[in-house]
C-alpha cells in the first residue's frame, strides 16, 4: 500500500487549481451543539462525493480546526445529499442557499461507511434550526473566489 502524500508532507501548497462546484440539497435539518465533541479530522485534505450520497455538515467556530486536527466545540446543521458529485478541498467556500455560511475546515470517518462528517469553519456557531434552513435548500462547495464549473 502506498504512502499518503498529504500525510508524508508532499504538498507544500494545495494542488487544486480549478474543479466544478459540488452541490446538494440539505435532506435532514439538525439541531444540537456539544462543546467536547472530539472529532479527529483525517490528514488529506480533500475527499470524493458521488452523486446520491448523503453526507452530515457540521459547524464549527474553532479557528485552528484544519486537517489532521482535533475539533470540539460543534453546532449540527444536517445532512445533504449530493446532487452533483465531485471532490470538495479543506478551503472550499461552503454555502447555503447561496449564502456563505463557512469554509470546509476537514472530515471526520466516525460512521463510515455510512456518512463522512463534514467539518465547516464559521464564524456564527448555529444550528439548522436555529438557521432556519429550510429542507431542499442547496448546498455547495467551491474553491474561494472562484464561480467554478457550473454545468
């Protein structure tokens, strides 16, 4: 089996130049904070989403939370599933609605294979519900400022 290169520390800048938008709809709203959570964000920094998969968005305000890293305190905001598939980056702008809601901060494998945690950075630790997102409502990730592919 090969080495990672993100864990062997051969990247020393994100290899993402352009990708397409990733884009679902948000299918389960959440609501429920922990403040010791202990997510373990795995090492590469970006993961493949196929299409019809479901997948949970977590928040959270802790502003060191990055790849290969410890998360704690987290507001639950859902589950998505995937609408149009493709690879989502540590750093991809992440929207609801089309509004920015965050930066993806990194995953966390607890529950695989049934669905990756979706770690997002914010600067407003809140719920869905306390969002009000409604369900059916986009969801998107794309490199940051960039409008990405679309079609």
């Amino acid at each position: 089996m090969g080495t990672d290169p993100y864990a062997a520390g051969k990247f020393a800048a994100n290899p993402y130049a352009r990708k397409s938008v990733v884009e679902g709809e948000l299918v389960v709203l959440l609501q429920g904070r922990m403040e010791d959570r202990g997510l373990a964000l795995i090492t590469p920094i970006s993961r493949c989403l196929r299409r019809h998969d479901v997948h949970e968005l977590i928040l959270t305000d802790e502003a060191e939370a990055a790849p290969g890293g410890k998360v704690n305190r987290i507001a639950y905001l859902g589950f998505f599933a995937v609408a149009r598939g493709g690879v989502i980056v540590s750093g991809d702008e992440v929207s609801l609605g089309g509004r920015k809601i965050g930066v993806l901060a990194g995953f966390d494998e607890t529950h695989m294979p049934n669905h990756l945690n979706i770690v997002i950075r914010t600067d407003r630790l809140l719920t869905g519900v306390e969002q009000g997102a409604p369900l059916g409502v986009t969801v998107s990730f794309r490199l940051p400022g960039e409008g990405g592919e679309e079609h």
